[in-house]
C-alpha cells in the first residue's frame, strides 16, 4: 500500500485560479506543491480534478490569446510576435500548429494500397505511381 494522497478537492479551484493567469500546467503543479505527474495521478483517481485541470488549460489558453490579440494592436509596449507564436504553438498544439494532415485515398475512398498486400503487389503499385509520376487524376 502506498502512501496517502496529499490530493484536497479545494485543488480544483486552485488550478483554475491558476488558469484566469496563464498558467501552465507545469506552473499549476509548482504552486500545488507537487509535480506534472502527481497531478496526473490525481487527474486519474479525482474526475473533479480532471475536470477542473481541463477547464484551467482552456482558460490559461483564452488569457493567452486575449494577450496576443491586445498586444497585437498595440497594447503592450516591447510584445515580440516571434516569442508569442512559439510560446502557442509549443503550449496550446492542438490549436496553434502550422502542420497540415493530408490523406490519400484511391477511388471511392478505398485504401491505394490495401493492408494485405504482398511484397510484390507493393512493388508494383510503387513501380506504377512512379512511372505516372504520382499524379492522381481527379
């Protein structure tokens, strides 16, 4: 058995106290006396924590953005854009990222490759979309 849980439910709004300010989750941890992983070991065991660290996070983010966005017309003397969009994109990725998925599919949807195809069926798809020169037609 191991030891107690230093877990209290006043913790809930603590961390999203801690949201209304920007803070990370590294920096929500830190004011709790505790690490990123306890706090998700707390997530794991308390539903309400969970909750409370979700709605923190998505508040941290929109104090973030109102940031960028006042500071962008000028209402924050020295704002360095640079800084702003690396701090979004490495805090809030699923919302600030400049990667784009793409899929391809063959006809109808279907797969251009189907997973249970033998090595020489692949070789000959890969031989085939390189002497179309990996055009699709439309």
């Amino acid at each position: 058995m191991g030891r107690p849980t230093d877990y209290k439910p006043e913790f809930c709004e603590k961390v999203i106290a801690l949201g209304r300010e920007g803070a990370s989750k590294a920096e929500m941890a830190h004011a709790l006396g505790c690490t990123r992983q306890t706090m998700d070991n707390w997530a794991d065991a308390n539903p309400e924590f969970l909750d409370a660290v979700k709605e923190a996070t998505e508040i941290s983010q929109g104090w973030w953005e109102s940031k960028g966005r006042e500071a962008t017309f000028g209402g924050c003397p020295g704002f360095n854009a640079t800084s702003f969009i690396f701090n979004m994109k490495n805090r809030f990725p699923a919302d600030w990222r400049d990667k784009q998925d793409h899929e391809l599919t063959g006809k109808d949807g279907k797969a251009l490759i189907p997973d249970e195809a033998s090595p020489r069926e692949l070789a000959k798809a890969v031989a085939y979309l390189l002497a179309k020169g990996m055009k699709v037609d439309a």
